[in-house]
C-alpha cells in the first residue's frame, strides 16, 4: 500500500510538488496539470499520438488521474504524462510531448519529476503499455523500462469484421476493436489488416 499521508490526501494534491517547478530547460516547466490547462492538453496528446499507431485514439475531454504533471511554456502545453496509482504499481496512462517539442528531454523531465514523486509515496514500480512506435519504445529503454509481456490490439474494418463479429436488435457491426494472446499473431496478421504488437513495460523506482 501506499504510505498513509498518500491515501488519505486524495487524488492530485497529494502527489503534488509543493511550489517547485522542475524546470527542463528553454522557457519550459514542469508543473501540475490544471484544469485551464485542458484545450491545451488535450491538442499536445493528439498531436503527439497522429504519428503513431494510435493516431485514432482522439479523446475530446481529458480523463483525470492521481498524478497529471504537464511541461508548458509560453506555448501552452508542451508535454503530458498522466500516472494512475493504485497501490504500490503506477501505471503510466499518457505520455505524449507536442511534435515540435520533441527530443529536447520534456519527457525525461517529466518522468523524472514523477519517478521522485511516486518514490516518496512508496511507489515500487512503474508500468507502461505501448505499441510498436519507435519513438517511445527507446525512450523507455533509455529510462530504465524492461518488457515484460506481450499481446495483439486487432482492429477489424468493415470488411473484415463480419468473420468475427456479430451483433442482435438489427445492429450490423462495421468494426471493431479486439484483444489477443501473443500466440495467435502469425493467423491474426493473416486475417486482419491492421494488428499492434502491445508490450507492458516495467521499471523500478526504487
Ligand atoms: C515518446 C515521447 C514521449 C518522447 O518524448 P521526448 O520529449 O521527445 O523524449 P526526450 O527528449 O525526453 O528523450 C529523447 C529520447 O527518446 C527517444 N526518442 C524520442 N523521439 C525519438 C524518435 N523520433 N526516434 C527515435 N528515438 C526517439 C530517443 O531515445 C531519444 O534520445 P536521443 O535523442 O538521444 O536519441 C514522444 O516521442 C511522443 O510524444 N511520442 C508520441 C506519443 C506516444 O507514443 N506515447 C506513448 C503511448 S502513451
């Protein structure tokens, strides 16, 4: 379990960096997220998500987490990690820097400002689930993060998703979204056009 100050304090605060923005460099800071902070937020995730396999993974409202650190500058919000804290294993739930922001350390600052946070609350690991995007699968490297499973995200498209899918009260399914075993991803490529390698990640914090 999490150290008893953590549990009883709730969900932002109490992870959160009394008056000390860790600052990255330039004209950029990390901070607490708030809630002024959520347009901006909410165009750095999906820009950063349009070059990657998740490049549909659009959300129009931000979904709220334990800990939500940003970068911003004079930009607005340059980078976001959200960490969710259900006990002793944090789970990473985005990590994403705006484009043009990119390889300029905004995420290392960022994890490293949550890795010093999660430690001081007992926090034993970090976890992380990605696709096959080469970007953050070295950045994970290069910050400590181990694989430790695999499995497969299908999407059927409307072509292909009559084999696998069928629906009641006269709905007809024109796609769908599906979870595999690692086993099967020689027959799935086969069947379904679009298929992501998922890997859960790991790391120790202390
Ligand atoms: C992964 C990501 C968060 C890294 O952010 P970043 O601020 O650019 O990373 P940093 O500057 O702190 O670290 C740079 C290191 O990350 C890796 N990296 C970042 N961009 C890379 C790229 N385009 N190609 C290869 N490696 C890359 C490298 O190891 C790099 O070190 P190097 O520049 O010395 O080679 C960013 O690429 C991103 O937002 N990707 C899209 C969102 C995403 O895939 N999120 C994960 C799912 S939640």
């Amino acid at each position: 379990m999490l150290g008893g100050d953590v549990v009883g304090a709730g969900r932002v605060s109490l992870l959160g960096a009394p008056g000390r923005p860790a600052v990255t460099g330039g004209q950029v800071a990390v901070r607490d997220y708030e809630t002024a902070d959520e347009a901006s937020w909410l165009r750095c995730r999906v820009l950063a998500f349009l070059a990657t396999s998740s490049y549909d993974d659009v959300w129009p409202v931000k979904r709220r987490t334990d800990l939500e650190l940003v970068a911003a500058g004079g930009d607005g919000v340059v980078g976001v990690l959200d960490v969710s804290v259900p006990g002793e294993g944090a789970v990473v739930e985005t990590v994403a820097v705006h484009p043009d922001h990119q390889r300029r350390g905004v995420a290392t600052a960022l994890l490293g400002e949550a890795v010093r946070r999660l430690a001081r609350c007992g926090v034993r690991t970090l976890e992380v689930s990605v696709r096959e995007d080469e970007p953050v699968l070295s950045w994970l490297a290069r910050n400590g993060f181990v694989e430790t499973s695999r499995s497969l995200h299908v999407y059927a498209s409307e072509d292909e998703v009559g084999t696998v899918v069928s629906a009641r009260y006269g709905l007809t399914p024109v796609g769908a979204f599906l979870h595999a075993r690692i086993e099967r991803e020689t027959e799935l490529r086969q069947r379904f056009e679009r298929v992501h390698v998922c890997r859960g990640m790991v790391r120790g914090l202390v």
